[in-house]
C-alpha cells in the first residue's frame, strides 16, 4: 500500500526521555506518538532523512543489517546515553535507494558503518517504539541544493509503492538563539506560515518557493543554516500529491510544524 511522505521535528536532543516538569515537549511527543494510527498501512521500511548527517558529493545511505546509535548531543543526563532503538537496519533497501539517485544521475553511495544519529533514532522511538520495522538512514549533501534535494526525493518517490514510508527529520525553525527568546516568536509565526502557505500549494508551485525559500519571510532568522530545513525538500519532492501541515504549536516561543504530503 503506498505510503505517505512526512517532515517531522526530531525535538532537542534525548528531550522525550528526560524529566519535562514544564511539558515543553509533551505536545511534540504526543503528535509523533500518534503517527503510526494515520498511515495506510504498517511501513514495510522507513527510509529517514537526517539534518544530522551531510556527505560531501554525494548521498549516503546506511546499508549494515544492525544500525547502532550515534549520541551526538552534549551535556544530557548520563542514562541518555544509554538509551537503545534496537532496530534492523535493510541492505537491500539501502541499494535500491542508492540506485534510483545513480540512475537518476545522482551521486549516492552506501555506507554499511555508519549508526543512526539522534535526529532519527530519537523521534522514531517515540513514534515506532516496538523497533522492529527496517530504518535506513540518507545523508544530505553538503551543498545544502534546494534543487537537488528535491531532485534527491523525486528519484526515490517510487519507493512509497513498496510500503516505503519516507520521512525527513528536522525542526522547521531552527536557531538555537531563538530558542525561548520572545523577539522570535514573531518572526517564527511568520515563517512558518509562509512554509504552511507553500507545502499546501500544487506541487508544482510548491516546489518552485521551496527552491526559493530564503525569500520567505524570515527566512535566515528562521534558518541560519539550512540542514534542519531540507529534509523536507526530500519529503516533498517525494510527493505528487497534496501536502498538508498535521502538527503545529509553540516551543520554547517559536512555532513549529510537521508536514505530510499524499
């Protein structure tokens, strides 16, 4: 059954298993937690795109049939880094993956060492705890190519017909000075309805704002650097259809939002 493709946010760090006496992450846990019900079906695999790893030249997916994890955050409590997601990882998919970019004369590679860093593990514990659906993880290339990212997730739409669920990773606003700063809670609401404004144009129009993102309003305040943005592009350049905004709220004053597309 064909699958949907989603942007998710992937929190702070280990923030869905660690004390949260304020509930700022309760909201965000709540709408990975729920994304399972709203699929068509058990994913067969998932194939995730991180704003935590960028190859240079190329993409790069993660091929070994056991992924360990990456804990590539800092100054966390000590049991956060013990934290397991046991998942199977699925060579097979890894190679298909890298041959649809290959032959849509795209660069890919397949890198059987590398574990899953917090940017995938972290939110689809929450979202797929049982840790028994195959993850392979993607790169972003370094160039941060609006157009070839999209490029990157049009090559790959064709795995949706396989139960393929395709998911980027990321924040949709991200400026760890922003964070709980109230001057950029303005800025954030207008960026993020421009996003909103764009995912639910036609795709056609949609693609074409989001190879211009930097002229939404906002945009480099939102976005310094725009690794946490892209997984998006990937996301929706694997989508024909309709893309809607599922979760929406404030954290830390700054607005937030995940995405699917049909």
């Amino acid at each position: 059954m064909r699958q949907p493709t989603l942007y998710i946010p992937h929190g702070g760090g280990p923030c869905f298993f660690m004390e949260d006496p304020q509930g700022v992450w309760t909201g965000m846990e709540a709408f990975l937690r729920g994304i399972g019900p709203t699929l068509p079906a058990r994913p067969e695999a998932i194939l995730i795109v991180s704003g935590h790893w960028e190859t240079r030249g190329r993409f790069s997916f993660t091929s070994g049939p056991r992924p360990g994890l990456i804990y590539d955050y800092g100054g966390f409590p000590a049991h956060t880094y013990a934290l397991r997601y046991d998942v199977p990882g699925s060579p097979a998919l890894a190679q298909d993956a890298a041959a649809l970019l290959n032959a849509a004369g795209l660069t890919a590679d397949l890198d059987a060492d590398r574990g899953l860093d917090h940017g995938v593990f972290v939110p689809l514990k929450v979202a797929f705890p049982e840790a028994d659906i195959p993850v392979v993880e993607m790169s972003l290339d370094r160039s941060l190519d609006p157009k070839l990212h999209l490029a990157a997730g049009r090559a790959l739409a064709s795995l949706r017909d396989r139960g393929v669920l395709i998911v980027g990773a990321g924040m949709s606003f991200h400026n760890m000075r922003g964070y709980g700063d109230p001057r950029f809670t303005r800025p954030s609401d207008d960026f993020d309805a421009w996003l909103a404004e764009t995912v639910t144009d036609a795709p056609a129009a949609r693609e074409a704002r989001l190879i211009e993102w930097e002229a939404g309003p906002a945009a480099r305040l939102s976005h310094p650097r725009e690794e946490h943005l892209l997984p998006l592009l990937v996301a929706a350049g694997a989508a024909d259809g309709a893309g809607e905004r599922i979760y929406g709220e404030h954290v830390l004053g700054t607005a937030i939002s995940g995405f699917r597309f049909d």
